[in-house]
C-alpha cells in the first residue's frame, strides 16, 4: 500500500514528508493505522548522530512513540487482531527471553534487531521509498507516518475507550519517566528526589516520584516554562541549573543531599553527570536516564564516592519497565486521575509539519509536542 512517512535521508538535515510504500505483514508482523506519535527527543539523537551506531541509520523512517489501530495481521500473530488498539512498547517484548522471564522485558533480547532498522524476524524492510528499502530507527516502529508494520512484540493491546492521542505518550515518555522514579530510582515515601532536566521524560519521573510519596522534588531545568509547568506535575521546589540547586540543600534537603537523582536532561553530558554526585547524599541513587552521545566514552565522576558514601550510579531504559503490566497499569492510573496525560501535550502537529515540532522542543515551548493523523 501507499502511505505517508517522515524519513530521514541524511544527518543533520530535515525529516521529509512523502509518499512510501509499504508491504503487507508477514509471519509475526502486524500493520497498523497509526492514530498519533509523541515527538521524543531521542529520535532527534538520530538526526544529530549522538545515537549513531545504536539504531537504524539513515535512510531511516523515526518515531518510536506510537499508538494506533490494527489493521491486519500476518500468519502466527496470536495477541491482536484487527481493530484492537494498541501502544507500541520501543522495546519488543517476547516474553520468553532470559531478560523477559526474569521480569526485564525492557531488556528483551529482540531488542538487538534495534540496531539493525530492519524487520525482527527476517531482517528485511516492509517500507521503501524512492527505490530503496528505509529502515525503522529507534525500536522498530517508525512511528512518524500513517501506518506502519511492526512485529507483534511491540504491540501493546489496551483499552479503546483511552484516547489515542493520549496514550501513544506511553509508548516511551511517560513509561520512561515514571519508572525512572519508581523502579531505577525506588523513590520512598518521604524521600527526597531531584529531576535534573523537566521536559517529557523529567515531567513523568516527577509524577512518578510524586505518586511514589516523595516529600520533596526538585526539578531543575534552565527554561522558565518547564519549571512552571514541573509544579504542576509535582514538583515542590524548582531551580535553574544544578548550581542553584546545590546552593539550596540546606533548606531542600535538610543538608544531607538528594535521595536520588535522576538525570533527563535533553543530551546527557558528563560535567553534569559529575555535579549530580554532589547533588546527591549518602546511599543516593543518581539514575542515567538521558542519552549521553554514543561518541563520549570517557567522563569525570568523584569516584571516591562511590565508596565512601555508598552513592549509587544506575542506567536505566524504558524506565526499567515491563511494557506488557506497565502500559496499561498507567493508562488506568490516567483514567483514575493519578497522572496527568492531558498536561503534557502541549501542542498537536500534523505529519506535514514535523520539523516546526522539533523546532519548537528546542525553543523549548513544549512539554511533549505529538503528531497527530487523520
Ligand atoms: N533511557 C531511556 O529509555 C530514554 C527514553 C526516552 C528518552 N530518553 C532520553 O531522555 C532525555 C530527555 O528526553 P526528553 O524527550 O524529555 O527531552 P526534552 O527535550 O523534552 O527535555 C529535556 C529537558 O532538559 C532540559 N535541559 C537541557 N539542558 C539542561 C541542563 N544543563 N540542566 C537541566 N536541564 C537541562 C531542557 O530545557 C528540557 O526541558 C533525552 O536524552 C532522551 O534521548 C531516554
Ligand atoms: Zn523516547
Ligand atoms: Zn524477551
């Protein structure tokens, strides 16, 4: 069939909107009628080359923030039919892997195909476009056009009476940032937490850590429209820069550094990284949620204090979650009022005018900016 898609032909230049073609679903596979896809900034760590190497190269279609409605199943597709719902999870989730089994399904070993752009099962392309086969950059999805087909372990099927210009923000963002605070960071109640960057990643690890009882939450981030809007989601305190937040402990923390850390800030880069040691006190947790550039091997951190005061690093992705038990676990909470979905879509685009979408991430006007189809 024929379709439409933003593809990235080269870094560093514009996604194009054109017409692609696209093969019907083979074994496994599943095409869906894509409703609506946030605007993460992970898929501009593509255009950029800070994600090169890690996921599909150009020419690729992105998006990985997906939500729509199947249209078709391929032969051995058991978990969906046409018309289900569904969230697309960034990570495949076959729920048999060693990692699934043991309850790490944000670390299926399906993901591995990640870095290829191509189809999991035969390691081929369903969309071509201008004679050449594009890959799916960033989980498989290519979210960034009216349909797609993807492998069914992506799909995650959910209730129809969810909107789905709601709960594509589930496909990453919000499972990213509420499990950084509840299941990287284990934020307690009582706790204390800091959120070093508040856009749609930092905006959900404040409502995570809000639901998880935290008494104090500091999100810090340079721009005055997301501290604004970091109150609104939970925060008790705001800063703009690690420095001021630093200056602030005494009062913050009763002075003994934040319980936990959890760094989203929009490019992750090591002086930060370092600082959040300092930021953090005994037995803190300082979660790496945020894409350091895949080229930054080296980074500066008061290692001593890893010893010293127990302080912990931890990486996390897809806020080490479960796709299958979260996504639906938090669109119920949406449903019960607990998190706010309608407060981070700050504004709607169509497909056509996906490049004013990053451009306005970067003047830092939205909270989540999403696509939304006909
Ligand atoms: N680990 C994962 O599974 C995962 C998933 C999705 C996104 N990410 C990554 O998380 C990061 C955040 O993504 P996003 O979509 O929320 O981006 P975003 O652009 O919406 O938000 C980033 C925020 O960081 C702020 N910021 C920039 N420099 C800062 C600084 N020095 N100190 C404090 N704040 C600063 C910006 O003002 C912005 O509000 C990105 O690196 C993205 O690739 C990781
Ligand atoms: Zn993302
Ligand atoms: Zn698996």
């Amino acid at each position: 069939m024929k379709t439409k898609a933003a593809i990235l032909w080269e870094r560093n230049t514009p996604w194009s909107v054109e017409e692609i073609d696209l093969d019907p679903p083979k074994t496994g596979e599943v095409l869906v009628k894509l409703a609506a896809s946030g605007m993460c900034h992970s898929d501009e760590h593509l255009v950029t080359g800070d994600l090169a190497g890690a996921t599909g190269e150009p020419p690729c279609i992105g998006g990985h923030e997906g939500a729509g409605v199947v249209l078709e199943v391929g032969p051995g597709v058991y978990s969906v039919e046409p018309g289900d719902h569904v969230v697309f999870g960034f990570i495949p989730a076959c729920g048999r892997c060693p990692s699934c089994a043991a309850g790490h399904s944000n670390l299926c070993d399906l993901g591995a195909a990640s870095a290829t752009g191509y189809q999991i099962f035969d390691g081929t392309s369903r969309h071509h476009a201008q004679g050449q086969d594009l890959r799916l950059a960033i989980g498989l999805l290519g979210t960034f056009a009216h349909h797609t087909v993807v492998n069914e372990a992506s799909c995650i099927k959910i209730d129809k009476e969810i909107p789905l210009d709601r709960a594509c923000l589930l496909g990453c963002g919000v499972v990213t940032g509420w499990g950084s605070a509840v299941y990287a960071a284990q934020v307690e109640p009582g706790e204390t937490v800091a959120v070093v960057g508040a856009g749609g990643i930092g905006a959900n690890a404040i409502q995570g850590a809000r639901l998880a009882g935290a008494r104090v939450i500091a999100a810090i981030d340079p721009v005055e429209f997301k501290r604004e809007k970091a109150m609104e989601f939970g925060a008790t305190h705001t800063y703009e820069s690690i420095n001021d937040a630093m200056g602030d402990l005494a009062t913050s923390t009763w002075n003994r550094g934040f319980d936990k850390v959890i760094m989203t800030m929009g490019v992750g880069n090591g002086e930060a990284l370092g600082q959040a040691f300092w930021l953090g006190g005994k037995r803190c947790k300082i979660v790496v949620t945020n894409i350091h550039p895949v080229a930054e091997q080296t980074i500066s951190i008061p290692a001593a204090f890893l010893t010293f005061f127990e302080k912990q690093l931890i990486g996390s992705l897809f806020g080490s979650a479960n796709p299958r038990l979260d996504i639906p676990k938090l669109l119920e909470l949406y449903t019960q009022g607990q998190l706010d979905l309608d407060g981070l879509v700050t504004k709607t685009y169509s497909l056509d005018e996906i490049n004013d979408g990053y451009a306005d991430m970067y003047a830092g006007k939205n909270i989540r900016g999403v696509l939304v189809y006909d």
